[in-house]
C-alpha cells in the first residue's frame, strides 16, 4: 500500500511539473470574457522587417479564424479602411491616439496591440540568425485584460556548424550554400503572400502566445 501512495505522489509531482512548464500571459484579468467586437491593430515595428511586421499581423488574423472561434474579428480591410479615413496609416501612430478614440474610430469594443520587438534574419553561411521576438496585448472597453510576451530564436553558431562540417563537409557546404541562396530569393517575397522567411519563428511565437489566450 505504501508503495502505491509513493507511485501516486510520483506521478502527481510530475504532472504539475508539466503543467508548471507550460506558457503562461503576464496578466489575464479575473473573470475574463471576450470583447463582443475586436480590432487587430497595425504593427508597431521595432525591427527593420517592414514587411515582416505586416505578414505577423497578417498570421494573427489566421489564427484567429483558426483557434479562436469565440471571438469576433472586424475584418482586416475594414480595419485598414476606417484607420485610413481617420490619417492611421501605420502602427506607429497609434501611440498618439487614445484607446478610446480607437475604439470609437472603429465601431468596437476590443483593441488587439501587436509590438514587433525584434525580427532578424541573417544567414552568412557558417552562422545565422532566425529570432521573432514580439509582445502582444488585448484591451476590452480601453482596459488591458491579456498581455504576452515571446521569443523565439533558431540561429545557429559559427562553432556549431564548424562541428558540423568535421562530421560531414560536403552536407554542411551544401546546407550552408542552399541557406544564402535563399535569403536573396526572400527578398522579393511580398507580404500579402503570408510567406516570409521568418514565417515559422513567427508561427512558433504566435501558437505559444495563443495558449495563454483564454
């Protein structure tokens, strides 16, 4: 019997350990419920990816229509079109305009912030950089009810792939060739596409920050 309760402690210490790893939002309010209507903002991009800013915001609308099916979206071009009448054109001015004043602009009740803190992607055949580090946040009637922050970085060192080409050269070689010669094709990917070379960092940060979303 002993032996048993020792089992049950075991296994019962294990799966909190689990549950303690999962990812958790720095703030949900208590007693959260959806906006009825809500607006997904323009970027504010930190990074120099302009296009990479418009392809996240562009993948949060997705995931939306995907993940979250009890919230209700105002429609990306109706967004765009009511900020563009009112001189928005751009996550960078939102700053100067009053959350009130948004959500008054845009008929609804939700305001979803997306900050780009970091977008960098560089591949110079030994090394490269692949990190999407961005903060979101949701506001119900001008009060903050969600926030998240996340960071996802895949780069790869030049040691590592010095490691790598001991134990295999002609497959590093190639990877390494194959890796620059598609950042040059990626430079004239267009954002309106949803493809970008950072698309699965961006991906990565988006599912895990959308857990934490209630």
């Amino acid at each position: 019997m002993k032996a048993v309760w020792i089992r049950l402690i075991i296994i019962g210490t294990g799966l909190l350990a689990l549950t303690s790893c999962g990812p958790r939002a720095k703030f949900v309010e208590k007693d959260y419920a959806p906006p009825e209507l809500t607006a997904i903002m323009p970027a504010v991009n930190n990074s120099t990816d302009v296009e990479g800013g418009i392809v996240f915001r562009n993948l949060i609308f997705k995931h939306f229509e995907a993940t979250k099916p009890g919230y209700h979206i105002l429609s990306r071009e109706v967004t765009d079109s009511l900020l563009n009448e009112a001189g928005i054109t751009d996550g960078g001015q939102l700053e100067a305009v009053e959350n009130e004043e948004l959500m008054k602009i845009l008929n609804v009740d939700g305001l979803f912030f997306i900050t780009i803190e970091e977008m960098k992607y560089q591949t110079l055949g030994i090394s490269s950089t692949r990190k999407v580090k961005a903060n979101l946040k949701l506001l119900k009637g001008g009060h903050l009810i969600w926030e998240d922050d996340r960071e996802v970085d895949h780069g790869k060192s030049a040691l590592g792939t010095i490691v790598s080409a001991l134990n295999d050269p002609v497959g590093t070689l190639q990877d390494s060739g194959e890796d620059l010669a598609w950042q040059l094709a990626a430079k004239g990917v267009k954002a309106w596409l949803l493809d970008h070379e950072l698309k699965p960092e961006m991906l990565e940060v988006i599912n895990t920050s959308f857990q934490t979303l209630p």
